[in-house]
C-alpha cells in the first residue's frame, strides 16, 4: 500500500467510525515527505486535500517546523481557538 492508498483507506476507515459512533474522529493533517514529487503525485495530492508535502531530503529545521506547526493545529483544535497563531504562541510549555 502506498501512502495515496493508505489516505484513502483511513479517511474511509474514519468516516466509517463517525457513522457508527456518538464520538467523532477528527482527521489528521496528513504531510507527505516525497522524494519523487511529480506533477501527477502533486495533482493526486492536491485532489485529496493534503495538507502539505515536502521534496526529500528534508533540512532538519523544516522537519521542526512541520512537527511544530501540527502541534499548533493540535493544541488550537483542542482549544477550540482555531487555527490562529497567536492562541498557540500564548502557550508556555
């Protein structure tokens, strides 16, 4: 399975457990690291809404910030602040 497979079968696999539960899922960000980005992966990723992808190899403080910024979306999300920078940038940790 590779990973355009593997998004499809969680997002059904998600949607399948939001139908049969009081309690819903909430999808992850999905980033794809590639080191074989096309135009055709590109559009296939784009077709599926994913959130963002990255050209292998990958600096070190770009893998900081895409684990960084997911945390934001997290911490907001839980916070029901939204998206919002500031909201994650209050936080200490």
């Amino acid at each position: 399975m590779n990973g355009i497979e593997f998004v499809k079968q969680l997002r059904k696999h998600i949607a399948s457990v939001n139908q049969k539960s009081s309690v819903q899922v909430v999808e992850p960000n999905i980033v794809f690291l590639t080191a074989y980005l096309t135009m055709q992966f590109k559009k296939q990723l784009e077709e599926l809404k994913i959130t963002a992808h990255y050209d292998k190899p990958v600096e070190l403080s770009t893998l900081s910030y895409i684990l960084l910024d997911s945390q934001k979306v997290i911490i907001n999300r839980e916070l029901g602040c939204g998206d919002e920078e500031e909201d994650f940038e209050a936080l200490e940790f």
